[in-house]
C-alpha cells in the first residue's frame, strides 16, 4: 500500500519505481495507491503521470489506484506493506499509523519516519531516490516471518515511544494557554 495524496514530492513516483524493479524478481508482487488529488489540477497531473508511467512499464494488471478507505485502520491492515518514499516529512503519520496497527513499513531516511522506525527492527529505512535498496526491502518483506516479526515490534515500539496519555497531555497544556 501506498497511502498519499497525489503530491510531488510524496514519493509515489519512487515507490512505483521500487516496485516495478522488486516484480522483476517477484511477479506475484501487487501494490494499490490510495489517495486524493485535493481538487488541485497540479495533483490530477501527477497522478496521470503514475499512471501513465504504469502503462509505459506494462505493470496494469499489478498497480492499482484507488481512494482513501473509509478508515486508516482498515487501510493499514488490508495491506501486507505500506511504503513511504516522501522526500521530505517532518513526522509521518502514515509511518506511525502503519506501525500502530501493525503493518510491516518501508520508509525514507529522511527526517519524520527516522522517529518512529528503527532500521532492521520494526521497519526498513533507505536513502532518498534508492529505488534499488526500496526494491531489497521490498523483496525482503515478502517473507511472512520477517513482516510479522517487525509488525510485533513496531506497534511495541510506538506505544512505548507515543502513548496516548502524553498526546493528551501535551495537548490540554496548549489549550490551557
């Protein structure tokens, strides 16, 4: 699952390019965008590039796009992997959603997924634009062991690192003020 907006720099075009490379190798690979243009023609655009990009890569019967599902939860958990390319993120909800309901999650190395992923444990983190180490993560993840084992520790992981009782705290602090 690829979970976004249609926005440049979401990162959608590098998961698409990851994917196509991880299918080479793994043909019964599958991957569904979900997402909206926020009624903005620059995101129709980008969003018909994907798709376009699709065809040119002859992946059309493998790639689907989509809405949003009705809730994150049942988004997250209808996936066996939720990717996020974005080259820039100051926190990444879909990164702590996918973890929190435990869905194995590949992820950029840059800023906003670094908090709440550790490396090798409860997701992958790689480099900005590697679609060939994106591609590994994914090929790695195809075994169920390993997405279950990173699943496990990253819900613990994020419940450890963002407990609700802080949120609200830290929250009725700011409308105190």
């Amino acid at each position: 699952l690829y979970q976004g907006n249609y926005i440049r720099g979401k990162g959608q075009d590098a998961g698409l390019e990851a994917f196509a490379l991880a299918y080479k190798h793994n043909p019964g690979l599958r991957i569904k965008f979900a997402g909206g243009d926020m009624g903005l023609e620059k995101n129709r655009l980008f969003k018909k590039q994907l798709e376009d990009r699709v065809v040119e890569l002859g992946l059309q019967d493998v790639v689907t796009f989509t809405a949003f599902a009705k809730t994150v939860e049942e988004g997250m958990k209808e996936a066996d992997i939720v990717l996020n390319f974005s080259e820039s993120e100051s926190f990444s909800m879909v990164c702590l959603e996918a973890s929190f309901y435990g869905t194995a999650l590949i992820a950029t190395r840059f800023g906003g997924p670094e908090e709440s992923i550790i490396d090798g444990e409860t997701g992958f983190l790689v480099p900005l634009h590697d679609y060939n180490a994106a591609s590994d993560a994914i090929l790695k993840l195809c075994d169920p062991e390993l997405r279950k084992r990173f699943a496990i520790a990253a819900k613990k992981t994020v419940k450890e690192r963002f407990p609700v009782e802080n949120f609200i705290r830290e929250f009725e602090e700011v409308l105190s003020k």
